[in-house]
C-alpha cells in the first residue's frame, strides 16, 4: 500500500478539521467581542463574570475542558453530539484567550479619543461602536491571527473525544497499516498547509480591516 | 501504579479525598515534565534563534522553515510523529522523555522568537562596540548581547512555561501518566468521570494563577528596560 492510498481518507479528515476549526474561529470570536466588551463596559458585576469566563477557560488546560464536558453535558441532561461538542468547548476555550485580546486592545485606544467622543455629546455605545472598536479592532488583528492559526493547532485535540478529524484518520490508518513515518509526515505537512492558507485568509481580512471597509463611517486616518 | 488505591465512591467528597493522593502523584509528573520540556525548550530555542541570526543564507532559511513548521503544527500529532517514528530509527526513549522532547521542541519554536526580540531590541551599538573591541561574534554574543537580552525576555518566557505546564495532558496520549491520565484512568474504573476531571482542573487553574501572580511579580522586580544600555 503506497502512501497515496491514504489520502482519501486523509482528506475526509482535513475537511472535519476544517469545519470545526472554522466554526470554533467563527464562534470564538463572537464570544471574545461579548466578554472582552464585557470587560471593559460591562459595570461591576458582568465584568466579574467575564472575569471569571477568562480565567476558567484559559487557566484550566483545554484538554481537560473537553473531556470534562464530553462526560458532564449528558449529566445535565445535554446530550450534543461529539463534533458540536467539540466545536462549542474550542470556541469557549480560544474565546477566553480572544477577549483578552479584545479587552488589551479596547483600554490601548487613546483618553483624547474617549474625550473628543465625549465633547461631541456621544453616548456610551456610539462611543464604543463609533469610536472605540474601530480604532481596536485594528490592534486585535495580529493576535487573532495568532490564535486563528493556534486554534487550528487545538482542533487536533478534539480527536481523543472520538471525532474523526485529520489526527484521528492518521491514528486509524497506522493502526492498520504500522506505517507511521509517512502517515505522520504527511498529516504535518497537511497542517502546516492549513495553517498557511489561515494566515494568508487572516492577512486577507486584516487588509481590509484597515482600509477601514468595514466601518466606512468611522474617522479613519 | 494504581493496584492497591481504594476510592470510596459515596459522595463526592469522600471520592476526592481518596483520590486527591494519587492525583498528587500526577502533578509532580506534570511538574516533572514541564520542566524537562521547557529545559530542552530554552537551549534549543537559543539555538534556533542563533542558527535563524546566522550570515549564512541557508542556514538561516532552513532554520526558518523549521520554526515555522515546529509552530504551525498541532503538538499531538507532533508528539504522536516523534512516539511511533523514533523507533523506527532505533531511537527508542521512555514515554516521558519523548513527551518532554515533544513539548520542548514545540516551545523551541516559541522560544526562538522571543529570544530573536530580545537579540535584536539590543542596541545597534553593542555590536560596532564588540567589534571595536576586536571581539569575536561568538564572545559578542556570550559577553555583550545575551545578557542584556536575557532580562527583557523573561516575562514572555514566563508566559509560556505556563502555557506549556496547562499542555502537558496531551502527554497522556502515549501512556504518560500524569494529572489527566490518572484521571481518565479513575474514571474508567469507577464511571464516575466529572470529579476527577474537576480536581484536575482546578489544581490547573491554581497551578495557572500562582504562576501568573509570580510573573507579576518577577515582572515588576526587573528593571524596566533591562540593564542600562548606555
């Protein structure tokens, strides 16, 4: 059996590991927005709980996480299936480490700024909207392609809760075939070329970020 | 290691005092493990970095390439490449050896990076200054550079030994018994999963929060920029 014959099966696993890398990138990023707004805006006691999200998520290794809720879901009465399992525990995970991000780069944008908003009688969320996260958002596109590219890296973990993504495949074809070296070395590559597309789709984005498209109102320099 | 533990499963409470023990076991392993990791990662990430600053094109591209691909791949399928094609080559390592290997070479890929920030936040005139001085650029980077490096560089180094410590489970995949392991290994005996699963992660997250603390604290004890430069 020549190594090409694994890739079949080797694809079918790259496009799971690209569904639920993209659907945790997609969810995570919505959940690092709310908390990290939470953060900063949210008044005493929702910037507590959004804290607390932080902390819990990125203190306790993900690896616990998701066996924790692969066992603890059903208990409650939530039986999900491995892969939404696996996508939601990803996106909280990398959700938690995005609204530091979020948070960094909200409290770096300039006092003038806050001010000028003020003298010009805005209110807190068209001050948060208008002013705030254009300017931040920016500043966050870095690091978020830094954690785009990491959570790729992390999705490989959601193989040891039985989804049949890219590292499952490598671990079921060398179970059968015991050819390890080129199974492995192919797996790597296929992840280092994700990785390379999700950088370049990140740059992408980050393009237009700046070109400030995405707020065609906002005051852009 | 397990024969001769009981855990007596009645209530939550007598079931984590009884396996608090064996779990404390674990920690030292991941402790242990860590450690030996982000040893290898330090050296080889100085040497990654040194290789990567290197006049030679190619030995600098190569390094590059490297890097990039240690950082851009997951490190349990790098773990899983290094536990079943090692022996392949008649390299055979304890499981623990090999997962240390696994994580310091993932962190020598981040490490090298951070050392390159610090190397090259080094003024410009330390180097003419060595030259000068008829120095060598081995001495130049032994005597003149790295010490001034290395004191900028440490709070990022902290950041990811922590990191590293919270990836030490994926370790367990290849028989490792630390914290997780022991974990999913208790609960496979006693189908009761979540309390083990949460004693771990509560030790972690401590575990996080007293290194974070510490950084802090290390963080503010150093000198802002270092040792004066000029």
């Amino acid at each position: 059996m020549s190594w090409t014959a694994y890739l079949p099966m080797l694809w079918q696993g790259a496009t799971v590991t690209m569904t639920i890398t993209l659907a945790a990138i997609v969810c995570g990023a919505m959940l690092a927005f709310v908390f990290g707004i939470l953060r900063v805006e949210g008044g005493p006691i929702l910037s507590a709980v959004a804290l607390c999200y932080t902390e819990v998520f990125r203190g306790t290794s993900l690896f616990v996480q998701l066996f924790w809720f692969y066992y603890a879901l059903p208990l409650v009465g939530l039986s999900f299936d491995p892969i939404t399992t696996g996508i939601l525990v990803l996106a909280a995970h990398v959700g938690g480490y995005g609204a530091e991000i979020v948070r960094g780069a909200l409290a770096s944008v300039s006092v003038q700024q806050l001010e000028a908003a003020r003298a010009l009688n805005f209110n807190r969320a068209q001050t948060l909207f208008r002013i705030s996260l254009p300017q931040a958002i920016v500043e966050m596109m870095p690091a978020f392609g830094n954690l785009a590219i990491e959570t790729l890296k992390l999705s490989s973990l959601v193989s040891l809760i039985s989804i049949a993504d890219l590292t499952f495949a490598a671990q079921s074809i060398r179970n059968i075939t015991l050819d390890s070296a080129s199974i492995y070395s192919i797996t790597l590559v296929c992840y280092f070329a994700m990785s390379l597309v999700l950088m370049a789709a990140v740059r992408v984005i980050e393009h237009f970020v700046r070109r400030g498209d995405v707020f065609p109102r906002s005051a852009h320099s | 290691m397990m024969y001769g533990y009981e855990w007596d499963t009645t209530t939550w409470v007598t079931y984590t005092t009884s396996i608090l023990p064996i779990i404390l076991i674990g920690l030292t392993v991941t402790l242990k493990a860590a450690a030996a990791g982000f040893a290898i990662a330090l050296v080889l990430g100085l040497v990654f970095a040194l290789l990567r600053r290197s006049r030679v094109k190619v030995i600098s591209w190569t390094t590059a390439v490297i890097v990039e691909f240690l950082r851009d791949t997951p490190l349990l399928v790098q773990l899983f490449f290094l536990y079943y094609v090692l022996p392949d080559f008649g390299i055979v390592l304890p499981a623990f050896l090999t997962g240390a290997l696994a994580l310091g070479l993932q962190y020598a890929a981040y490490t090298s990076e951070v050392y390159r920030g610090g190397i090259e936040a080094v003024h410009h005139g330390q180097w003419e200054a060595a030259t000068a001085l008829n120095m060598t650029r081995m001495q130049a980077y032994r005597d003149i550079i790295l010490p001034q490096a290395v004191p900028r560089i440490v709070p990022a180094m902290g950041n990811y030994l922590v990191a590293m410590i919270k990836e030490t489970p994926v370790l367990s995949v290849v028989t490792v018994l630390e914290m997780m392991g022991l974990a999913n290994m208790i609960g496979e005996r006693t189908f009761e999963y979540l309390v083990p699963l949460t004693l771990v992660g509560l030790i972690f997250l401590l575990l996080t929060l007293i290194c974070s603390a510490g950084l802090h604290r290390l963080h503010k004890a150093l000198p802002k920029a270092g040792i004066p430069l000029r």
